[in-house]
C-alpha cells in the first residue's frame, strides 16, 4: 500500500495489562522487541531498539543489575545511564529501594497464554458482526479511486481488518471504550510494548499484526501484517544485494535512493500500465507481486478520498465492535 497518510499506528492487540507484573522469569538468552501505537511526532524521545527494549525486560524479570550489566555487555555505568534515560522518558520508574520496573507493556513467551490471548466467542461476534456490514464495505470500496485496479479479494485483509478493526478504527475504540488518552511519556503521547522474540520466526512476536509507515520522497510506503521485517522481501527490508540482483541498480546504488525510484515506478504503472519503466526494475516489482501481468500496479495507491473512504467504513462499523468489547 501507498498512501499519503503520515501516520503510523502500530496494532499491539490488548493493553489493558500494562505494568503488569512477572510471576516467572523467562531464559535470559531470550531476545526481545520493541513495538508501539504512535502517531505524527507522538513518539519514544529516546532510541529505542535491543538494547534498551531488553533493559525493559529484564527489569520485568527481576534481574539483579550486575546480571542485567553482564546479559547486555555493558559496564554498569552505562546500565544505570540509560535506566535515568528510561525513567525519565517514563518507560520506567524507580521503587522507593532504588530498583527500576518498566510502565510499559512487557510480555514474554510464558505470559503469553495470560495476557495476549483470543477470546473464540469475540473472536466469532466480531466475525459475525463484520459479515452483517461486508456488503456495504464492499459497495463503498467500489467508489474509492485508490483501489480502482485490485480486486476486493486481493485487499480485504487491509480493509477488513487494519481498516474496521485498527488504523482508521483505533482512535474510536480508545475515546468510546478505554475512555483514556494514551499515556503521556516524554514528549508525546504512545503507547510501548516489549516482547520476547523467537530466533529466526518469520511471523512477529505472538503473531500480532501492525502497520508501517515509511516517507518515500512525497509519498509514504505503508505495510500491514505480521511479516514486515522477518518474513518475505518487501520494498521496506531490501537489502543492498537485492537492489543489483533484483532490480539491476548499478551497485553502490542506495537503499533510500533506489526505494524512491521503485515507489515512482509504482505511481507511474499506477496512473499508467505502459507508462516506461526499466525492464530490470519492472521484473523486480513483479516478483515482488507489486506489478500484475498487464503492467499495472497491483497494490493500492491511497489519497485523501481513500483515506476518508476507510474512515467512514471504520465509523460504520465501530457501533458495533465498542457493544463487543463491552
């Protein structure tokens, strides 16, 4: 998807657990991952990322600090800098004893089962609820411009469920059924989690979808699912290899370079199939299912009118996914 919407919303499923505490400590050879549901400059004030996604944890865990120190490689000084750093952005919090426990979200694989779990019967009432709206969906997806090429099929998973259920719903279930704004941390207001990973898993952690928003020159290259950096090449993981070998980009060619002429392929092929495109970068985009067999874009391409299109369906909808959640 392509889309001029400049927000990215990252699904984390229940948050209702957070600053939960941990009953049973995970390996500390597990590896664990930040994510979070922010939107414009409402973001971590800090680098976020393993190392202090994993200081998060392990201060979840208990660990003492000379094993935290030792499990990160790091001297204790910079363990305990970056604590202030953490306490101060509030990702975490000192106890009256000088010990440090995270305010965000931390889960592992153990804790799982106990606080990112599927109710069957909600998952079967949202499911039923959405079959009630589907034929009005799928008339209105049928006036939206930016989908004028890919058949509903081939976008439900989008509109179905990051549009009804989190990108353009996620604002209404927070207002009508958490009845709280996200957490004030730093500079902005977001929500954070940790989760404990596990090696080499294509899908993400516990399974859980969320989208990605990345500016590619005046447009921004948005993912939604749960293989966006683990799973299948996509225009956001490309490596410098798959620029020469894939594309035929002249090596020394640029992630972010190569990227804005992909995404302009794309636009172009969009507005126009026999619009000329390098043959080399064309058979790329169509390995990557971007390009359909008659040359045209096979993905949406969003604007405003889309953008509104999603909303009103997501509004539609909302009635009935708050009287669920209730």
């Amino acid at each position: 998807m392509i889309s001029t919407r400049r927000e990215t919303i990252v699904g984390l499923g229940t948050l209702l657990a957070l600053g939960t505490r941990a009953e049973a400590a995970s390996s500390v050879t597990a590896s664990f991952e930040g994510r979070q549901i922010s939107a414009g400059e409402n973001r971590p004030g800090l680098p976020m990322g393993s190392t202090n996604d994993a200081l998060l944890a392990f201060y979840h865990l208990r660990l003492p600090p000379d094993q935290i120190a030792g499990q990160l490689k790091l001297p204790s000084a910079e363990v305990e800098r970056r604590t202030n750093a953490l306490v101060q952005e509030g990702l975490a919090r000192r106890l009256p004893n000088g010990q440090a426990r995270p305010t965000a979200l931390v889960v592992t694989r153990a804790e799982q089962p106990r606080f990112l779990y599927a109710q069957h019967s909600v998952v079967r009432a949202a499911a039923d609820a959405i079959g009630t709206i589907l034929p009005a969906v799928r008339r209105r997806y049928a006036t939206l411009p930016g989908f004028a090429h890919v058949p509903f099929a081939d976008a439900s998973l989008l509109v179905l469920s990051d549009g009804l259920l989190d990108n353009w719903q996620i604002n209404r279930v927070e207002e009508g059924y958490l009845k709280v704004l996200r957490p004030q941390r730093g500079g902005g207001r977001y929500y954070y989690a940790v989760f404990e990973t596990r090696p080499a898993d294509p899908v993400e952690s516990f399974g859980i979808y969320g989208n990605h928003g990345q500016g590619v020159g005046d447009t921004t290259l948005s993912l939604y699912g749960n293989q966006r950096y683990s799973g299948p090449t996509n225009l956001v993981t490309l490596e410098p290899g798959d620029l020469t070998s894939r594309f035929g980009f002249s090596p020394g060619t640029g992630v972010q370079a190569a990227q804005e002429e992909l995404v302009g392929d794309l636009l172009q092929r969009w507005r126009d199939p026999s619009a000329p495109v390098n043959k080399a970068r064309a058979a790329g985009l169509r390995s990557l299912g971007l390009l359909a067999a008659n040359g045209r874009t096979a993905i949406p391409v969003l604007g405003p009118t889309d953008d509104a299109g999603l909303d009103a369906m997501a509004a539609a909808f909302a009635p009935s996914l708050l009287a669920i959640l209730e």
